[in-house]
C-alpha cells in the first residue's frame, strides 16, 4: 500500500521543466496568438522589431524573466511564423542593421545639407 501511494505521488509531481518542455513543443507555425497565450499564459517578456513580435517564455518553467535560457516565438500579423533563438537572433540582427542604415542614411543626408533640411 505505502509502494503504490509512493508511485502514485510521484507520478502526480512533474519537474516544471517538463511540463514547460511540454508545453512549448505544442506550439506551431500558423498557430493564433490567443491560442499560444491559452497553451503558454503570457509571456515572461515581449520584444517587438518591425512586423515582428516575440512572445519570450522560460525554457524551464522557472524563470520570471526568461534572461538566459529561454524560447523566443515569433508573431507576425496575429499567428505564429517560427520559434526558437535561431530565428531570434536573425530577426534581431536584420532589424539592428535596418536600423543602423537609416542612421547612416539620415547622417549622410545632414552632412551634405548643414541645415539638416
């Protein structure tokens, strides 16, 4: 009896890592938004660059602010278009050298009118 309750309070216990493990790995491209916030709850920070949102959750299910280990999922216009720090980094450095272009452009323009006009 005592061997039969053991089991069935470990089986009920599961690492937070797991379930979140779990969780993330239902998430799929063309999925709605609202779907992952039902799946995930809200994320444990957000970033925007351009068309592109990422929700960012804890890897383990632990973490408050999802800094070092976590899994970025990528919103464009509602629905989910990719996961993963791959794609982050990508999309994070395509919209940092867009936004490095348009100060080199705007400087370029300044210098060559001193009125900035």
């Amino acid at each position: 009896m005592c061997i039969g309750l053991s089991l069935a309070i470990q089986g009920g216990c599961a690492e937070p890592a797991a379930v979140q493990s779990e969780k993330l790995s239902a998430i799929k491209v063309g999925m709605a938004r609202q779907e992952v916030l039902e799946v995930l709850g809200p994320p444990q920070r957000q970033e925007i660059y351009g068309p592109t949102e990422f929700l960012i959750y804890s890897a383990d299910g632990m973490s408050h602010t999802a800094l070092i280990d976590f899994t970025p999922i990528a919103i464009v216009d509602g629905h989910v278009t990719g996961t993963g720090r791959t794609l982050y980094a990508a999309v994070v450095e395509a919209h940092s050298r867009q936004g490095e272009a348009r100060r080199n452009n705007v400087a370029l323009r300044s210098e060559g009118n001193p009125s900035g006009r």
